[in-house]
C-alpha cells in the first residue's frame, strides 16, 4: 500500500494514495496485481508495465461512504484470484494502511491462514539502485541543487516569501535543459526568524 513500493514494483505513477489501493505480489501471479479506484486505473497504461489482467478497479461507489469500503472490493479480487488463503503479508507500517481499511481486509478474508507484517522488505530492495536509478537521482541533484541556488537568489530584504517560493518552484517544475523537472513529495518550507525552530511551515505572504 506505500505508493513508493507500487511505483518501484510497477512504475505506477499518480497522486492515488488518499484512496484505498493496493499491489499484491504472489507466487501464483506471473506479475504484481494492482488494485485501486477506477478513475485511476488509466494512469496504468501511461506509467506501468502492468498487462491489463493485473489491473483491477473499483468505483467511486465505494469511497467514503458510510458502510462500504473499497476493502471489502479488494478482498474480494484477492478470493476470485484464489489469493485468499495461505499467510497473507500487509505492510503495517504504511502511512495509508489506516486500521480501518486493515481490519476490513481480516474480517472479509477468514480463510486466510495467518497475517504477518512485511516491515519494510520492500524498501530495503529499493535501496539497491540500479545504473538508471542513479542517473535519475543525480539528475534530481541537480534540480534540486539549481533551486536552491534561485531561492537565495531571490531572498533580497523587502521581498515577499510567496514570491520566493515562486521563484523556487518554477526552478523545480521546469528543471533542467537536460531534464525536465516534477513534483515534490512536500511543499516548499520556509524557515526564518522565530519560525526557524518549526521545520515543516508553509510560506508566508511578507
């Protein structure tokens, strides 16, 4: 459920997390089976390797909406794919494995020999970068290293923070010559005078 683990397994790439969604891995499957909402299952076909077999939606029907959870849907799938006994592993320590979503997933799977947590297995075989993984990350460096560069730049007595910000965003967004810029996993911080002991506040507009 950790959006970072789906993107590594397979290239799944959008903003989704706020919904329930899943990736199964299991021997019985010849590749990952993603499980999300339906609005974004397009995003499959422009960011995943996944074939459209492995990809299995949900409708908004089932978001936040008392009595239903996109759980159950899951659970479900898991079952009409003979996934649903043997140990199954959740990641725990997922910011967006809320107990809720958990404990419809237990309830709807009793077949299941066992749970178990998969800690952070994943993110440990992330750690290993590939050639092409450190290219990115290097190009990354030097995005970040450029905006940097344009926010102190821009930090001139009188100016605006929001204008700062600005400034510093149209340097991650449009990146390099060589490489276009993206999204930040979090807002840009400014931390200034008294605010400087509050590591994660938001612009100001002085």
């Amino acid at each position: 459920t950790d959006p970072c683990n789906i993107l590594w397994l397979t290239g799944y790439d959008l903003w989704s997390f706020y919904v329930p969604q899943a990736v199964v891995v299991a021997p019985k499957l010849r590749e990952p089976l993603w499980l999300g909402r339906g609005g974004d299952a397009p995003g499959i076909e422009e960011t995943s390797w996944l074939s459209p077999d492995s990809v299995v939606a949900y409708t908004d029907d089932l978001v936040q909406i008392a009595g239903r959870h996109a759980g159950d849907f899951i659970a479900a799938t898991l079952r009409d794919r003979g996934l649903a006994r043997g140990v199954i592993g959740l990641e725990l320590e997922s910011f967006y494995l809320t107990p809720a979503y958990r404990d419809v997933l237990v309830a709807a799977l009793p077949m299941a020999t066992g749970w178990t947590d998969l800690g952070l297995k994943v993110s440990r075989l992330r750690s290993a970068k590939s050639p092409a993984e450190l290219e990115l990350m290097r190009q990354a460096a030097l995005i970040a290293e450029r905006a940097m560069t344009v926010g102190l730049e821009h930090m001139q007595v009188g100016a605006r923070e929001c204008d700062v910000v600005g400034e510093i965003a149209r340097a991650q967004y449009s990146g390099t010559p060589e490489y276009g810029g993206c999204h930040t996993s979090s807002p840009i911080y400014v931390l200034r005078g008294k605010r400087g002991a509050a590591p994660h506040l938001s612009w100001g507009q002085g």
